[in-house]
C-alpha cells in the first residue's frame, strides 16, 4: 500500500500554519503521499466522505496540536474534543482505533502535551505516540521541518527532496555581498525601466522570504519568447548569476535574486538586469532585420 500522511489539525486553531506545513511538506513529498481538508465544511454537517476514504487509506496521521486545540468550544461553550460528532475527535479516534502511525506536532515554545485525563476518553493514548515542536519562527521552522520530513520518510513516505547535485553550489563571495538599502534600489530602478521589487516565497523555503527583482518581457509568439530565453543563456552563463524565469505563451517573466546571499537584491541583481535589457534591445533588433 503506498504511503499517505493525513494532516489533522483545527482551523480555529492552527489554521494558517498548518496550510503552510502542507504547501512545505507537498514541495518535498508531493501531493499524492499527503492529504488535508483545505475546504471550509460548516461545523454539525455530515462527516465528508473524501476526508473519511483518505483517512482509511492513511498509513501516518500528523495530529497539530496548537494553544487551543484542547480548548476551543462551539458558540454555546461546548467544548468541541468532547463531541462526539467533532471531525478532529473523529480523525484522531480512527487513527488510534486502526493503529496507524501518528504524529504529535505541538505548535510554540510553550505548549505542552495535554495529561491524558483532560482528553476524552476514546482519545487517551493519544500522546503515547511521539511528539514534534513546531516552532513557527523563522529562525526555527526549517529545522523542525527537517525533523517532521525525516520521521515521514522513516514512516515510508518516499522523498522528492532534490539531492545537492539538483541545485547550484553556492559562491562564497556572494554570501557576503550586502543587499540594497531602500535608496540603493530606488537609485537603480531609475535605470532599469519596468523593472519592479517583488517579495515571493517559495513552498520549499517557507517561511523565508525571497526579494527578488522582476521584469515581463512580451513577444508576438510563442515561438520569439522562446527563442528570447535561449539568447539570454549564454548571458547568464557569463555573469555567472542565473534567474528564476518562466514562460507563459508570449510572455516570459524574469526574477533575480542572489541566492548564494540569502535571496536578497544585490548590485549582482543590477547588473544582470542591465544586461538582460540591452540583450532584449538587441534581440528586437535581430528579429525586425531578419
């Protein structure tokens, strides 16, 4: 049977983050080997029978334990875990019933295992399974991610994670380049038309956040935009700095960062957009004299 880790979490509680460790853990493993509920389901309406087929099939549950997930009540201050109808009692009940791995994530610092009196009753048992921290600081996530993919991939999960040999080595002498001051950019955007500051984050980097330099360059064909990015290759090769680039149809989109320097827009970023430009001026030339 292949593997599936359910992600079972409270949206009142842990909802933003759990989305977050699912786009990270999707980046790594896929969207077949994982499964959670993103669709808003009005509280009291029948169990979904997608959610309850992808918990059978489940072969690992991560239980997300945040501040409230023991605590949070319905609007008549009924606290939700002692229904016996409420969707986390259910997927985490199932779990334990059928034996299928689980693992705890505590959200924070500073939460701690529930004692297992505080739980209902079918629950208890629950925290004799292992348990994660899961630090949302941006300082911390990656490494408790590390720590959430490696015990998936002892569970059976198969790992997607690129090898060293799938990215590019990072330059030292780049790691220790600045990135622009506000004024140092706003000064060089002055010469760099429609060039614009963008902040992206990529699922496998999350949280981090990348500051890139990002440009649409529009072309009459499919076929010119194609033949725009294979210009621009041996440019790259030369500058020995390379984008994150995409083509649409007629439009290729063009981002820069310095990823060695921790994504940052460095005076590297400058410079190739520079380059980029006149090599687009030269390429409209060669198309109209051809």
């Amino acid at each position: 049977m292949a593997s599936l880790a359910f992600i079972s979490y409270r949206r009142d509680d842990t909802g933003p983050l759990a989305q977050g460790l699912y786009l990270q853990l999707k980046a790594r493993f896929g969207s077949g080997q994982l499964f959670m509920d993103v669709n808003s389901v009005p509280v009291g309406k029948q169990w979904p029978p997608r959610i309850r087929d992808k918990l059978q099939e489940a072969t690992v549950v991560l239980a997300v334990i945040g501040p409230t997930w023991l605590s949070v009540s319905d609007k008549w201050g009924r606290r939700r875990l002692d229904k016996a109808n409420d969707w986390v009692r259910l997927e985490l009940e199932t779990a334990l019933d059928q034996r299928k791995d689980i693992i705890n994530l505590l959200v924070g610092h500073k939460i701690s295992r529930p004692p297992d009196k505080a739980l209902p009753k079918k629950l208890r048992g629950l925290f004799d399974y292992p348990y994660l921290r899961l630090r949302p600081e941006v300082e911390t996530w990656a490494e408790d991610m590390n720590s959430v993919g490696r015990q998936l991939v002892e569970l059976g999960l198969k790992d997607n994670e690129p090898g060293p040999d799938a990215l590019p080595t990072p330059l030292p002498w780049k790691a220790d380049l600045p990135g622009l001051t506000e004024d140092q950019l706003n000064q060089a955007l002055d010469g760099l038309p429609d060039w614009e500051p963008w902040q992206d984050t990529l699922q496998r980097e999350y949280p981090h956040s990348r500051q890139e330099l990002r440009k649409n360059f529009i072309f009459n064909s499919f076929e010119e935009a194609i033949k725009f990015m294979s210009y621009l290759v041996p440019r790259f090769t030369d500058l020995n700095h390379h984008p994150r680039w995409a083509n649409e149809w007629k439009t290729v989109q063009i981002r820069l960062a310095t990823w060695d320097g921790r994504n940052k827009i460095t005076t590297e970023d400058v410079r190739a957009a520079q380059v980029v430009d006149r090599a687009y001026q030269e390429f409209l030339t060669q198309l109209s004299s051809s």
